[in-house]
C-alpha cells in the first residue's frame, strides 16, 4: 500500500551518544510515512536552537526537490518539549506542524538506528531513545455523549485485507504504510457505528490523531494526540482478556498493527472514516 507523502515525521532530539566533551549528541531525523524519502543531520550541541533547524529544514527541502517530490505540507512532531522550536523553524517555511504520535515510520527508522548506527558509534550509551513514559498515566476520559458511536463491536481481519486499504470508500481517512508481517497476521479493530451522525463522529475522530487501542483493566481505551486517553467502553472480563490476547497477537504477528473504523452500519460497504494504527513500544 503506497501513502502519498504529503506530510513529514520529525524528532529533533538527543541521541544515546556522547560527544567529545561529554555531552549528548543531538540529532534531526526526517521521513515520509512509507519511508521512501529519509533525511538525517547530526547538530552541534551549541546550536540546538529554531536557527539551525530552520536552516536544516531548508537543506532537506531542497534535497527532496532534487528528488523530484512535492514539498510536504505540514510535520508530524511527536515530542511535546520540542514543539515550540520545531514550530518556530517550520513556519517561515510554511510548514504546519501537527503534534501526533502517529509517527510510526519514525520510530521504527528510530529503532533502526539504534541498532545499526548508535551502537556503533564511540561514545553509545546504553538506554531508551525517548524519555520514558511517567507510570502514572492520566485516566480515561469519556468519549462526549455527542460523538459516541449508538453501538460499536469487535473485528478482526488478516494483514492482507488493508493492502488495497487506499481504494476504499472513506471519508475520513488515516491511512499508514503495512509493517513487514504474513499475510494472514490477524489484525484486531473495533468498528464504530451511527446511522445519522457517523460522519460528524468521523470528522471529530479525525481530530484527536488516534493512535493505538488498549485494554487497562476492565477498559476499552482510545489513545490519541500525544497524550489523550478516551474511554471508549467499560468491558466484561472475560471480554476485556480477549481483546488483550487480541492486541498482544497482532503485537507479536503484525507489528501491533490495529485499526478504528466509523460506518452507518453493519452492512455498510463504506466508511465514514478509517484509521490504521499501531501499537509501537515507543511510540
């Protein structure tokens, strides 16, 4: 499945490398979606400010101009501490930056490099790519009476039945580039259904960024944007068990592919919005 690259995922960060004075290495990382165009700089630990992205944006840019693509329109940025600076370079270019954690091409370019680049490097430290997560999460808010589904069920589907995923009839859509996994990897989801209001529902969706489901405890939960966790239902137990055993499958089989559908009905053949999404250790 091709995913037209109208948009780039970004992380200017630190890396787990130390330079000569015992600082940490700094690095921007830029890629589409289907990964078809990367794009990396190392930058001097005195100049990790908006000038010196800025300056590195326009060098990217131009490299993807040689490459004959169209400029993206905006940049999915996935750590809440950078986004002043990031949106300070990105926008005399133009460039709109949307806080998502829908950046999984990143984070498995990210997790490609810690094993094939940084821990090569002199100076590698053991650890996590990314600050790690508080362990005390938010709770769950409940989805707005307005735009809950008037009734919902579970699905699942093999990896092969997304591969045509971009012919589909969706309004709203949330494509993302197949992980590498067989073809009948079985791929759970959860199906949203509104005769009237499936389009509205699908449009505020659209908004939150979604970016994987999760069973904790008795709960059926949403989590979006780089921080937000809806409560999409309170589950029986043995219900609740099913679906962990569910995600944890798709985890080992299909790269924690999942997916979040929105239609009239049952039997309904299109889609008032559609999002692939995926479980990612650090994402």
């Amino acid at each position: 499945m091709s995913i037209p690259s109208a948009e780039w995922e970004l992380d200017f960060y630190s890396r787990p490398v130390l330079d000569e004075n015992g600082k940490k290495r700094w690095e921007l990382l830029i890629c589409s979606a289907d990964q078809s165009f990367r794009w990396s700089r190392f930058c001097p630990a005195n100049s990790v400010n908006s000038i010196w992205l800025k300056e590195a944006l326009e060098e990217a840019l131009a490299a993807l101009q040689e490459q004959g693509a169209t400029a993206p329109r905006r940049l999915r940025c996935w750590r809440s501490s950078m986004r002043t600076m990031v949106q300070r370079a990105a926008a005399p270019l133009g460039l709109e930056v949307l806080p998502s954690r829908r950046c999984y091409g990143l984070v498995e370019w990210l997790q490609e490099r810690e094993r094939t680049v940084y821990s090569a490097m002199e100076g590698h430290l053991s650890g996590p790519l990314a600050p790690p997560l508080s362990s005390v999460q938010p709770l769950a808010i409940p989805l707005p009476e307005a735009v809950r589904g008037d009734s919902w069920s579970w699905a699942q589907l093999p990896a092969e039945s997304f591969s045509e995923a971009a012919d589909w009839q969706i309004s709203f859509a949330g494509l993302v580039p197949l992980p590498a996994c067989a073809a009948a990897a079985p791929v759970a989801g959860l199906r949203l259904f509104s005769p009237s209001r499936a389009l509205a529902l699908a449009g505020w969706l659209a908004g939150l960024e979604p970016v994987r489901l999760e069973v904790r405890d008795q709960q059926l939960v949403l989590e979006a944007g780089l921080e937000d966790r809806w409560l999409v239902s309170e589950l029986k137990p043995e219900e609740a068990d099913a679906a962990r055993a569910a995600f944890q499958l798709a985890r080992e089989q299909a790269g924690g592919l999942q997916f979040l559908a929105v239609q009239t009905a049952e039997s309904a053949t299109d889609f008032a919005g559609f999002w692939l999404l995926r479980d990612l250790p650090d994402c």
